[in-house]
C-alpha cells in the first residue's frame, strides 16, 4: 500500500505519466491497476487520463506477484549484495532482463525466480522484483527489490536521481577531450522503431557525463555517468559524439573490428558494462556503494589494446 499527496509541482500532470516517472512501471500495467480501482484518486476511480491537481491524494495497492507464469530455473546468479530486503547482481552479458514478446530462452528473472521465492510485485506478473533494467548484452550491476516498501523506495530515489551508476565503455575513435556531457532529448526513432534518437514525437530529457579512462590508436576506454535512465541512452549519447560503443549492433554496424593491421575480431556484444552503483538503503538509509569487474569478454579485448598501443 502506498500513499501519495499531489503537490503543485506535479499537479497538470496524467496520472498515467506521473506514476510511470515515480513508480517505473510500464503505462500499460498502470492502467491495468486503474481498471482493478487499485490505484484511486481522493478514494475515486479514475481513468489514466486523469490530469492531476494540487492536494489530490492517490492511494495505490500493488497485486501480490504472480510467478507462476514464470518458470523457476536454476542459473548461476553473481550475488553482490544481499539481505531482506533486496539484492544487487552482476548480470552477464547476453541474457535478457524479464521476458517479453519474442522472447523464449532463460531471462534474469526465471534464474531469480528459481533462487528467491518472495519478490516485489510491483513489476507487474513478469517483472517481479525488477526495479531497472539492462539492455540484453550489458553486462554489471542490477538491483532487485525483494518486498513492496523496497521497491517503492528505490523507484523514488532513481525518480528523484539520487542513484549514482557508472558504467565503463570501449568506443570506436580516438577521444581528446578528457571529459564532457550530453543533453538533449530522446526518444523512440519516428522511422526506425527499434532505434532511440533525436527524431522523435516523444522526446524526454536525456544527460550523461562522461571521462575519459584510456586512449588507443582508433579506440578509447571511457567511464560514463547516466544523470538519466533512458532507454539506450549511453549508446544513443555515444554515438552523438562520434564515437559510439564497440560492438553496437543497432548503433554501430560493424561485424569486426581491426585491432591491429594484422589483428581483426568479431565482436559478439557491445562493450558496455554497469560497473558500479550507488544508492541509500530502503529500511536504514545507509549509502551502499558496490562494484562489479568488467567480465572476461571485455577484459580480453582491453587487454589486446594495451599489448598493441
């Protein structure tokens, strides 16, 4: 159960929108809770199109999960960090988060399902427990909400950004600059829905800061730093730049990479890795700070750039 008071920052706004930005769910599964009177407003049903306004109150009941849609399989899970509350995994690089259309084989979820048999539903029935999401072949750090409190916690405070995430990126072409950020608006791609760009009729503000770590010869490892958590935002920002991430189907169109004039490697996912995360505790407010090592795929071509530089 929670409770939510409308101030005059957040009055004029849908209340579909407003619970998406607050709560990370999907407008589909908001609206679904609107159809069930699990969310009311001032004790009311109401449709997503409500436009909210100063002093409403909004009362929200979240569904208990239901995993019995999800299979249980077992999977090798790197735990970070533990306890009652939540935990942070080290996801590997080429498996899926939850699942979707088109998706059959094994997500993240399923192994999860398979270890913790109690989860946040606020997810929704194939999202439970998930309180963000990594792109299928990003590897790193992941943080799942075991309880309802837990998950409305952490939501608000990567609402409010007071997530800190850093990730490490290899990107194609020389940077100079040792430092900068991006900001613009992104959103999905008029023409190519599978893209997020510029071009689009549902713009939201995107900002990454990036350093510079290591230049190469046509190549340069840098730590980013997402203010915002946009769908492709890294990817989308890096690429802006002229320099977009190694691997980078959807961005980068390049089966191999010439490393050397006598070395050229097929790349099998893009090269970004969620290395590092900060946030408050949901239940004592302490600030957990954890760290994941770049995985061995990564490490094999950083270290073929250090031997050929």
């Amino acid at each position: 159960m929670m409770d939510i008071y409308i101030n005059k920052k957040d009055s004029y706004k849908r209340v579909d929108i407003f619970l998406k930005e607050k709560l990370d769910l999907s407008r589909s599964y908001i609206s679904k809770l609107l159809k069930q009177k699990n969310i009311l407003c001032n004790n009311n049903q109401i449709k997503p199109s409500y436009v909210l306004k100063e002093n409403d109150f909004i009362n929200i009941k979240i569904p208990k999960a239901k995993v019995t849609k999800i299979e249980p399989i077992p999977g090798d899970l790197n735990i970070i960090f533990e306890d009652s509350d939540l935990m942070v995994i080290s996801k590997p690089p080429n498996i899926v988060v939850h699942h979707g259309a088109g998706i059959k084989s094994p997500t993240l979820v399923n192994h999860i399902v398979h270890y913790c048999k109690d989860l946040s539903g606020i997810g929704g029935e194939l999202r439970p427990g998930i309180v963000h999401r990594l792109d299928k072949e990003t590897s790193g750090l992941i943080i799942i909400a075991k309880n309802d409190n837990a998950h409305i916690n952490l939501s608000s405070q990567f609402s409010k950004r007071l997530i800190e995430k850093t990730y490490i990126a290899l990107v194609a072409n020389k940077i100079i600059d040792k430092s900068g950020e991006i900001s613009n608006f992104i959103g999905r791609d008029k023409k190519n829905r599978k893209k997020i760009s510029v071009n689009t009729s549902s713009p939201r503000s995107a900002i990454t800061h990036w350093k510079k770590i290591k230049s190469y010869n046509n190549f340069t490892l840098v730590e980013v730093y997402p203010k915002t958590g946009r769908t492709h935002q890294i990817r989308v920002h890096m690429t802006s730049l002229g320099h977009p991430i190694i691997g980078d189907k959807l961005y980068f169109n390049k089966k191999s990479v010439q490393f050397s004039k006598n070395l050229k490697i097929n790349i099998e996912r893009h090269l970004l890795h969620a290395s590092k995360i900060k946030f408050l505790h949901p239940t004592t407010n302490k600030k957990i700070t954890l760290y994941s090592e770049v995985p061995a795929d990564m490490q094999k071509i950083i270290n073929i750039l250090e031997e050929n530089s």
